[in-house]
C-alpha cells in the first residue's frame, strides 16, 4: 500500500509542492538579505572556502572507508577498493537524482555475482544507520559546546556508550523480539542485519567508530573554514551553522519527500538558524549544498573508470 501511495498522483503533487515552496522560502531569504550580503561579497575568502572543501573530500572518503569495512562484514565476496569506490560514490551522485534506492540497484546490478540485492540494502541501510547516528551525535556535541552546558561531558560520553550499546544488543540477540511487531520485510531485513553484525569483531568495530569519528571531525573543520572565510560569521559561527545543518540533514533524509532532502533541508536550516545573522544563513546554505554535490561530483568522477568488469549475475 505504500508503494502504491508513493507512486499516487497524490504523492507526486506533494513532492513538488514542498520542494516549490522550501525553494521560494530560500529564494525569497537570499533576495532579502542580498543588498546586505553584496556590500560585504568582497570579504569572503575563496582560497579558505576552497580548503574547507578539500577537508569535505577528505570527510566523505572516510565515511566511504566505514562503507568498505560494512561491504567485507556483510559477506559480499573480495572487491578491489577502487571497484567498491566506484559503487559507493555512484550511488552518492544517483541520491541527488532520481534517488538513493536506484543507487542501491545499481550496486547490485554491476556487482555482478557479489551477493545478493539483499545484501547491498543490508550495508547501505547500516551505513546509513550509523552515519546517522554520528550525524546527530556530533550536532549535539558541538551545540553544547558553544553554548557552555553542562551537559557537554555527558553528551560525550553518551557517544561512545551508545555505540557500544548498540552492537552489545545486536549480539544479544534480545532485541530481534522487538521487531516481532514490525512489517514482515522490515521484521526479516532486520534480523538479517543483527545476524551479520553480531559477526562484526572487535577490530571492525572500532575502525568503524574511528572512520565516522574522524570524518564528522573533519567536516566540522571544513565549516569552521568556512565561516572564517566570511569574517561577519566567523570560525565558531560556522561550527555552530554545521551543527544545525546536521540536525536539517536529518530532517530532510527522513522526510522521504525529495531526493537529497533538496529544498527540505534548507528549509529546515534557515528555521533552525534565524538567530544568526541572515546573510551568513544565506551564504552557509549555499556553501552547505554546493559543497555536497561538488564533493560527490568529485569523487564520483574520480572512480567513474573502475565499474567491476564482472557483471554476469550467476
């Protein structure tokens, strides 16, 4: 029933009017806010915006390696790194458009006789479940840390106790009960997934927590770049404006309505965001989602040569 709602007239028409209106939202703040942001264009540092976008490379080939690990761990035979690029980075393009699950067919498609199309949904559902995770981990993180709470020490701690706790109940087995009362699909896609990660050792564990550490590290880096580049916002300000892009990132993933959450997510930003200065919002919200596509269009190209020559399905 729900395919069959997605692929409604209904459905349709809902998609185009959110993403029209989070547009004209967006069109309508950066017309507002373009005499102000036009007397200071002068001000914003290329070669610093350039930067933050090369830690932003740096970033996505991390989270790209937690990818590779999850491909070994989830039983698809041997693939050269580079041929496993060339999926993974294939399919961050195919987000944008028409969408992620294409990219997943498409994984499996050239994949050859690499395991099933169960397989790829497996680590690229669990891929996504921890990039997630980190995602909002990290926003919270740096949210308290600008703002001086005390629950900064908590909050950091909570990280890595929930990851631990997270594989502990995928291993216990406990928690496959709970998804007793779950679609049967989603219930058997669940299962699925415990069963293979509890076969996870502590090793791969661990390079995992340290890959989506390191990358989300690394893009934090790349705003504070980037609000240095634009002296009205400043460093901490743009770590401030990546914690709230996370949090819309979020927002725009889960809401299912648009590929990339585009329109979405810059909705939700500018919302989350009104208690900075509008011009900054403006620029950072451009910055944010140029840098996403340039990042993917980059790295994309860059495996583009090496499709696995193996693609008879036996």
């Amino acid at each position: 029933m729900a395919v069959r709602f997605r692929d409604s007239l209904a459905w349709k028409f809902t998609v185009i009017l959110v993403t029209a209106g989070s547009g004209i939202w967006v069109i309508w703040l950066m017309v507002r806010v373009w005499p102000e942001f036009s007397a200071r264009i002068d001000q914003v540092s290329l070669s610093l915006l350039s930067i933050g976008l090369l830690l932003s490379l740096g970033a996505a080939y991390l989270t790209f390696e937690a990818f590779v690990i999850l491909v070994r761990l989830f039983g698809i035979p041997a693939l050269p790194r580079r041929e496993i690029g060339h999926l993974y980075f294939t399919t961050q393009l195919l987000k944008h458009l028409p969408g992620r699950i294409w990219g997943i067919g498409y994984q499996w498609a050239v994949g050859g006789t690499r395991r099933t199309l169960g397989n790829w949904v497996l680590v690229n559902v669990c891929h996504t479940l921890l990039a997630t995770f980190f995602a909002l981990w990290s926003a919270a993180l740096a949210l308290g840390l600008l703002r001086g709470t005390k629950w900064v020490a908590l909050v950091l701690v909570m990280g890595p106790v929930a990851y631990a706790m997270f594989w502990l109940l995928g291993s216990s087995g406990a928690v496959s009960r709970w998804f007793a009362y779950l679609p049967k699909r989603i219930c058997d896609l669940c299962q699925s997934m415990l069963g293979l990660l509890g076969n996870a050792s502590v090793s791969a564990r661990l390079r995992l927590f340290l890959c989506f550490a390191a990358s989300w590290l690394i893009y934090y880096a790349s705003w504070f770049l980037s609000g240095l580049a634009y002296p009205p916002l400043g460093g901490i300000g743009g770590v401030g404006l990546c914690a709230y892009y996370m949090l819309a990132w979020f927002v725009g993933y889960v809401s299912l309505l648009t590929p990339s959450g585009l329109g979405v997510r810059e909705l939700v930003f500018v919302w989350l965001a009104k208690d900075y200065p509008g011009d900054a919002v403006a620029l950072m919200a451009v910055v944010g989602r140029v840098s996403l596509l340039s990042v993917d269009l980059i790295l994309g190209l860059l495996f583009a040569p090496f499709a696995p020559r193996n693609q008879s399905k036996l």
